[in-house]
C-alpha cells in the first residue's frame, strides 16, 4: 500500500466471477473472502486472491445474474473491469455501498453547472470546478467559487443524463433535480468516465427510491404544477379555478400521499421530492 493509499473498509463477504474475457460463467459460484476496500483498490482475499484497481473498473451496476447462485443473492455490486465482471455481496451491502462511493469520489473534481435550472427557469450559471465528498446522506460539492452545493439523496426527484459539450469536450453529463431553501433546482455535473459512471450510478439508485408512482387526477397534477411553478398556496384556486373547500381537500389527499409537507398553517404547503418528480413528468407530457 502506497503512503497516499487509505484503507476504507475491511469485511466479510464473497465474490463470483460471472464473466471471463467477454465469456459468461455459468456454472460460476460464490467464495466467501474478507473485501479490504481502499482509495485505490478492492482487494477479495480469500482462496483466490483478487485486486481491482478502481480505476480500471469502466462501470458498475447493481444486478448480472449470470446464474441461479447469482439470482439468489438480493444484494451486491457487479463490477465491469475491461472484459471481466466480477459481483461483489458485503455482509453489509449498504454500507459496503456507501464506503465505495467514498472511495471512488471523495476529493475528485467535477465540472458543475449549479444551477442550470431553478424553478423550472433556465439560469445563466458557468461550469465551475468542484470537489466532492460522499456521506451516508448527501453528496456534497465544495465549488472553486466558494459555493457549497449540498444534493441530499433523500432528495432527489429526477435525473437524466446525456452526452454535451463540455468546455471543448463530450462529456456525460448528469442532470439531477432536488431542492434548496425549498425551491426546485437542477445540478449538471460532467468528470472523467470512472467518476462519471459511479456518479451516475450513485444518484440513479437514490432517484428510484424516490420514485413517485402516484393515481393522480388531472386537478391534483395542475395543483402540483402550480406549486412548482412558486405559485403560493393561497392563490392556488384562482390560479387553478377551484373553490377553496376543493383546494382543502386535494391537499389533504397530497399531504396524505407525502407529495406536500406542511411548513405552518395546514393551506401554506412545499412539494416534496415525490411531487417534485410529479411535476418534472408533467412537465415532460406538455
């Protein structure tokens, strides 16, 4: 281990090879090992004896049940390393999750649009440099403009990705919703494909637990849109042409549905990530 090198994590767990030089395995099987996880490595000791650099790892995804030993673990991480994909299950999937996030992005710098939208408006903000840091929470980006951007994972409410021009360059470039001081916002983030691929796979994984999968009528998504649009909750029924008992009881149903969250009185209401996301497939029908 070299003097820069940190060790992350140390664990149980176990591995199974389930390609080999662009060949399916089959009849491949799990090894139990101990996983040492650092800022340059994982490291599967164990009969066989596994290092992979994390950089020369191009992707990773969370399921490739090359097998029924495979399917039968609910939980690891399969990692794409040239023609290899090697799956890798903790005895503590999700910290063992977290910790290689860290290991991965923690101190990389990133290009970062922040904001590129806010309220749904297009804003006039430069790619900036940024720094970033990944906690159990958040993903935080400290900006060589003195910002400090702080995407919660809990509040994630869209994402998309897309490959752009980026300061002379294509990129992939990771577009994810979420809020600050109660507002809608949009983060582009653009680095080199390892940072990229975990980046993406990271906020992908929190979006979808945030999934709103919601039997909406067409009045409650025109409430929500105009909530998102920073219209005030009190003006909701003209602006919507409803009465205010109507108003009342739509957002009792969305405060029901955690759509809205109460911020005082019951009728002053703030979307939540699942509403944000309501809006942003709304907004993507029209």
């Amino acid at each position: 281990m070299s003097d820069t090198e940190k060790k992350i994590a140390d664990t149980k767990g176990q591995f199974l090879q389930a390609v080999s030089q662009g060949q399916r395995l089959t009849d491949a099987e799990w090894r139990n090992c101990r996983i040492v996880l650092t800022t340059e490595r994982v490291a599967l000791l164990g009969d066989d004896k596994r290092q992979i650099s994390l950089t020369d790892i191009d992707r990773i995804a969370d399921r490739f049940d090359v097998n029924q030993q495979s399917a039968g673990v609910s939980d690891y991480v399969a990692l794409y390393v040239g023609e290899d994909v090697i799956l890798v299950s903790a005895s503590d999937h999700g910290t063992f999750e977290t910790d290689f996030y860290r290991a991965s992005l923690d101190g990389a710098i990133v290009l970062v649009q922040h904001p590129a939208l806010k309220g749904g408006v297009v804003q006039s903000a430069e790619w900036t440099k940024g720094r970033l840091k990944v906690t159990d929470e958040a993903l935080k980006l400290a900006m060589a403009d003195g910002q400090a951007v702080v995407i919660d994972r809990a509040d994630i409410g869209d994402l998309a990705v897309e490959e752009k021009q980026v300061s002379g360059e294509e990129r992939t470039v990771i577009q994810v919703e979420h809020s600050e001081e109660d507002i809608s916002v949009e983060t582009h983030l653009a680095g080199e494909e390892f940072h990229a691929t975990v980046l993406r796979t990271m906020l992908e994984e929190s979006a979808e637990q945030n999934q709103a999968d919601l039997d909406l009528s067409s009045t409650e998504k025109r409430v929500i849109m105009a909530l998102h649009s920073g219209v005030s909750p009190f003006d909701i029924p003209n602006f919507v042409g409803i009465d205010v008992e109507k108003t009342e009881e739509i957002f009792d149903r969305l405060i029901e549905l955690d759509v809205i969250s109460v911020l005082r009185e019951r009728t002053e209401v703030n979307l939540t990530t699942k509403g944000r996301r309501v809006a942003g497939e709304r907004m993507g029908e029209q």
